[in-house]
C-alpha cells in the first residue's frame, strides 16, 4: 500500500481533527444570516448609507471593519 498524497486525510484524520483548524477553515467565510444584517443595519445607520451600500461595503470588506468604516464615509453623502 502506497503513501497517500499530502493534504489528503483519511477518516482517523478526520476524527481526530474535530473542530480543528482544517475544519474551521471550511466555515470560516460564512456568516450567520442575522448577524449579516446586524451589521448591515449597523454600517447603514452609523454612516448614511443605503443598506444595498452596506452590503456591497460588507461583500468587499468583510471583517475589516477599519477598511469598511472608512469607505463607507467616504460613499456617504454631505447634508447641506
């Protein structure tokens, strides 16, 4: 019997990496649909943008919320 290819796990690897890291990073992009949109609400409200703004701003930042604050003031439009 061969080696198997590196990066290939058989189902001991598997059990024995419950919740470890190459199982978190099958999850890690998603978000849970509620928080979502918290924080579309939360992007919208604290800078004046629309909420489809909010989204596409979350879509192209994620996380970041430095990076995403910061563009979101600058989409926001002056109040005369």
């Amino acid at each position: 019997m061969g080696a198997r290819p590196s990066g290939v796990a058989n189902s001991k690897d598997k059990a024995m990496n419950k919740g470890g890291a190459k199982i978190k990073a099958k999850t890690r992009g998603r978000r849970d649909p509620a928080d979502e949109t918290a924080e579309i609400t939360r992007v919208a409200t604290d800078h004046g943008v629309t909420p489809v703004q909010a989204k596409n701003l979350l879509a192209r930042f994620g996380s970041d919320r430095v990076s995403l604050d910061a563009a979101a003031q600058r989409l926001k439009v002056p109040s005369h």
